[in-house]
C-alpha cells in the first residue's frame, strides 16, 4: 500500500508542472493584452504610459521568463499580484471570494448526490418500466438543458413572472436591520435558484452513473445468493447491493471536490454571485494572468488531489489494485 501510494504522489509533481506550463502558454497566447484592456478606455494615454505599464507587469519579458518569475512565486505560496486598479495580492482575492462559493457548491453537491443514488437505485430496481423510461426522460433533458438557459428561464419565471424568489446576489438591500432568522430566510431565497441551477446538470448524470453501476451489481451471483437466503428485498438491495455500487461513485465524488472551491463561472455569473465563479470570469474577461492562472492552479490541484484521494479509496476497498 505504502509503494502505491507514493507512486501516485510521485506522479503529481510532473502533472502539475505540465498544466501549469500549458496554462501559462495558452493564456498568454489569447488575444488581448492586460494593458490594452485597461486603456481601451482611454484613448488619450500615450506609448510611453503603456510601455511603463507592460514594464510593470513584467510583460515585457520573454514568454519563458515569465513562466519561471511566476513558477518560483508560486513555490513560495505566493500566486502574485492582480494586473486590476487595485493591485491586491490574488490570494487575498480568493479568500475573500471562497467563503461564498464553499458552502454554496457544498450544498449543491450533498442535494445532488442525496437525490441521485436514490434515484438511480430506483430506476435500477424498476428497469424497464414506466418509472424507469420516465426518469431517463429527465435524466436526458438534465443532460440536453444548457445551464445558463435554465438560469434565464428560472429567473424569468420564479423571479419576475411570479416575483417569488431574487435573481441576483445573495442578500436584500438592508438586510443588516433584519432579525437573525429573517437574514437566513434571505440568503435562502437567494441561493434557491443558484443551488437548483448547480445541482441539475450534474445531478442527471450521477444518477445515471448510479444506475448502470447498480445494474451491474444486481446481476451479481451473491445477489442472487442473498435472495435465495430469504433476506427481503429492501436489505438486498439497499445493504448488499448499494455498498457495492457506490464504490463507482467514489471517482465521480473525488473529481467533485475542485467544483466545491472553484464554483461555477456560468451560474455565479449569472445570479451576480461574487464568488470564485465570477472572480475567475472578470479575470478572464480583463487578462488578468495572474488572478486566472491563480484559480486555474487551485483548481488543478484540488483535481489531482481528487483523483489521488479517489484512487487510496479505490485501493482501501480492493486489495487487488494494491498489487498494480
């Protein structure tokens, strides 16, 4: 186990140099400059203003030495200042965002995940049937519906139409004079729709990951065996077969955690959450390198972390792939 493991550390070092560096390049490579964004809005600023500025940012050296300026920031746990007015270090910038988006994408992930293994045991146990044919119906408008399509929709709808829910950030104008139970029905309603929204596209396909996985299981000789045992058909199902046909999931969970911190640009965008999302999407939008590189590393790390927790998982659950 222990000679696994370190395999898989081991291998994270030069995975993580590689998307750093492609990142870095790909960035770099888009059209638009940061200093030309800046002064798009000020056509009077002279060459020399700009030239200062490229100087200032460091742009005006070669692509390589950027990379490695910025490579040898990064190993002290520094991911740099922001090119925006206000020059504050990006990690400031990301805590203050990550306590909005944490919470919300954690919520969104424990209502995907409690509604979908449910759902797709069910669809399981009741294959073929008009339960069944009924769930892939949704399942496959979840997968067909584009996400900010179903923002704009639920937002018309709930939001305008019947004025039932808020449709953008996450508190009302002086909510302060509210009681303490009164601000937490306030951030409710205006988390409804941004959770919904979250929770939908991936929910459609962990269900039908479910599903398959549980099918798979079923099949099983020892399910067979239990039934003949005489154990009812709930203990089979949800004691022996469940365990099993989670063990799956434990990818789909790992890869999760990277959407937990670096939230959704499409949704926080959207309802003007100013989380991770939106910080990511206004960084993007403004060739702000080192705010975009700074998230995209987070994001990348969290994602081989994901999959290195998934595969000690994977190893824990079956001896076998220990031996690999």
């Amino acid at each position: 186990m222990t000679t696994y493991l370190l395999k898989r550390i081991a291998m994270l070092v030069p995975l993580m140099l590689g998307i750093t560096l492609i990142t870095f390049t790909v960035i770099h490579l888009a059209p638009g400059e940061p200093v030309d964004m800046q002064m798009a809005m000020n056509p009077k600023v002279g060459k020399e203003a700009r030239e200062r500025l490229t100087k200032f940012y460091g742009l005006d050296k070669p692509l390589h030495e950027q990379y490695f300026t910025w490579l040898g920031k990064l190993a002290r746990l520094d991911l740099g200042r922001s090119f925006s007015s206000d020059n504050r270090p990006v990690l400031d910038k990301i805590k203050e965002r990550l306590p909005i988006t944490l919470p919300l994408n954690l919520v969104a992930l424990i209502i995907e995940f409690g509604l979908a293994i449910p759902i797709g045991v069910l669809a399981a146990v009741k294959r073929d049937t008009v339960l069944d044919k009924g769930i892939t119906v949704i399942v496959f408008l979840g997968f067909a519906v584009p996400t900010f399509w179903l923002a704009l929709l639920l937002m018309y709808f709930f939001g305008v139409k019947l004025n039932w829910l808020p449709i953008s950030g996450l508190h009302t104008l002086g909510y302060e004079s509210y009681s303490w139970l009164g601000r937490l029905w306030d951030l409710t309603k205006h988390l409804i729709l941004p959770v919904c929204v979250a929770s939908f596209g991936s929910f459609a396909g962990v269900s039908r990951y479910m599903r398959s996985a549980m099918l798979q299981v079923i099949g099983q000789d020892y399910i067979t065996t239990a039934r003949a045992k005489g154990l009812s058909e709930r203990v089979v199902i949800w004691k022996h077969a469940l365990r099993n046909a989670l063990l799956p999931l434990i990818t789909l969970l790992g890869f999760s955690i990277p959407g937990l911190i670096g939230g959704s640009v499409i949704f926080e965008t959207i309802f003007a959450i100013p989380g991770m999302g939106q910080l990511f999407y206004q960084g993007v939008m403004s060739r702000d390198y080192p705010v975009v590189m700074g998230i995209l590393v987070i994001g990348a790390f969290l994602t081989l972390l994901g999959n290195l927790i998934a595969d000690i998982s994977y190893a824990l659950a079956d001896p076998r792939i220990r031996q690999q």
